[in-house]
C-alpha cells in the first residue's frame, strides 16, 4: 500500500492569549499512514491527538503556527500558496466525525441532512439522491431516511453523522473520539460501522479513542505523549508494552490487565493476549495446568 499521509517533524504551538502563555502541542511528529489502513492514534488529554486531526484537513486552519510537513495525497497541507481551491480538494479527501454528533447534523430530516454535503459541491440531483442512497445503507440507516436527527439515539444519530462525511465520498474518515458520548452498545455500532467502511470499501480510517478495547481492532496502533510518537506497531507489539503504555499515561486493555492480575496472583499464565477470546483461551489452558 502506498504512503496516503506523511507527517514529518510536524510541530504546531497554540497561539498566546491573554494572561497565558503560548503551548506547544505537538514537538515533532513523524508518522507515515497508508491508503486504506485502519489506524487507532491514542494518547492522555492534551497529547496532541485532535490537534493533529484537525490539522490533517484544515479544520485548524492557522498553519502559520505549524512547521515541518504534512502531506496528503500529494497535498502540501502547510504550503503558504494554499488556495480555497486546494483547501476544498483536501477536505474532499480528508472526512471527519467529531465527538458530538449533535454538532454536525444540520437538517430537520435525516436524509436532507446527508444530502447536506453533496449539494455543496454542486452535484447532479441524481447523483445525490445515490449518494444518498448508498451512505445511509452503508450505515444501516435507510429505514430512518425520514425521521427527525433529534428523534434518534445517540448511536444513531452518529451513524447518520458519519453518511453525511460518507456521502462526500472521502478517501480517508478520521474518527475524533467519536464514540465517547455513546454507550457500549452505541460504542459497538459505531466500531462495526468503521470497520465495514475500511473492510470493504476500502476507506482509510483513523479513529482517536480512549477505549483500549477500539484500538485493538486496528492494523496499527500509535501512541502519542507529549506531542511525540512514543511508541507505533501493531495491537499485540504496542499493547505488550505495559510500562511504556503507563508512563504514557495509558492502561491496558481489559483483558490484558485480567491475564496480568491473573499472573501475579500466581496462575500459571503462559501468553499473553488482548482480546476476550485470546483471554479465554489462556485463562482455559491456565486451568487446566493447575
């Protein structure tokens, strides 16, 4: 796959305001995502994490506050010769969901709402209507084409967030804590959904979260602390780093801290493992060791 994002010693520093200093936020990143991988990027508050979102789509537009580079898909994001046009085209490649979905429905009826996109970029009636068609299948939210955004829960009213980005026909979706509001069985819908958007529609997707147990499902998994990348690789070579995890500011999964437990209690615990069917099995094979 190749290189769709490359960051290079991207550092950023929030302007000083009044009876504050200036913060720096981000102190050198360097981070490579490829077409179509499915990325988890964790970290404590104020690691640089949404920072770094908003960047990649000029959702934070003073770049002067910026140096190294991003790229995407070509696209000098930090380029001073950057016009509304290509600020235009990036966003095109480049969607995001937000935290609150309440903050980026903008209709009364949930179809008009997808449509909401497309229109402004000047598409063929029918073209929308497809479009339109097509996200809220993708989602599982045709049935609720008519329905009033405020009428629905908050599982749902995400889902009808994220057609609205998928309706723009964005290569890349990046997921901001998407699922933090929700409860565990919105968390559920809203994972299910980005994966099917990676698995196969082949979107790249970066999702920011909190929840150990999100990251694990990703091909790859970066931590960020301090503005840095403090550590990147897969589920199982990132989340075996317990101490580092920590010093992070970052628990284990779930299941992990169980095996952990379990081991230091004494169980024979021979593997280690992050999911519940890794834990099942270890924690089987530990039982009948004893």
């Amino acid at each position: 796959m190749a290189d769709f994002i490359r960051i290079k010693d991207l550092r950023f520093t929030y302007a000083k305001e009044e009876n504050s200093s200036a913060v720096d936020v981000l102190c050198g990143v360097d981070l490579d995502i490829k077409k179509g991988e499915y990325v988890a990027i964790l970290g404590r508050n104020g690691s640089g994490k949404s920072t770094l979102a908003k960047l990649l789509n000029l959702v934070i537009d003073d770049v002067e506050n910026a140096s190294g580079s991003i790229t995407v898909d070509g696209i000098d994001v930090l380029s001073e010769d950057m016009t509304e046009d290509m600020a235009f085209e990036l966003r095109k490649k480049i969607g995001m969901v937000f935290q609150n979905p309440d903050n980026q429905l903008v209709a009364t009826i949930v179809e008009e709402d997808v449509a909401f996109g497309p229109e402004n970029l000047g598409l063929d009636p029918k073209e929308i209507r497809r479009r339109v068609d097509a996200a809220l299948a993708t989602v599982g939210m045709t049935e609720f084409a008519k329905r009033e955004p405020h009428r629905l829960s908050g599982g749902q009213k995400q889902r009808v967030a994220i057609a609205g980005v998928i309706a723009m026909m964005p290569e890349c979706i990046i997921f901001d804590e998407s699922t933090a509001m929700l409860d565990p069985i919105g968390r559920k819908e809203i994972v299910a959904t980005m994966e099917k958007l990676n698995r196969e529609h082949g979107i790249t997707v970066l999702t920011i979260t909190h929840y150990m147990e999100e990251a694990v499902r990703a091909d790859r998994v970066v931590v960020l602390n301090e503005g840095k990348v403090a550590l990147q690789g897969t589920p199982a070579e990132v989340f075996s780093n317990a101490r580092l995890l920590r010093d992070s500011g970052l628990e284990l999964p779930q299941c992990a801290q169980l095996l952990e437990a379990l081991s230091a209690a004494g169980f024979p615990i021979k593997e280690y493992g992050i999911t519940p069917e890794d834990c099942a099995r270890i924690i089987l094979a530990a039982g009948g060791a004893l």
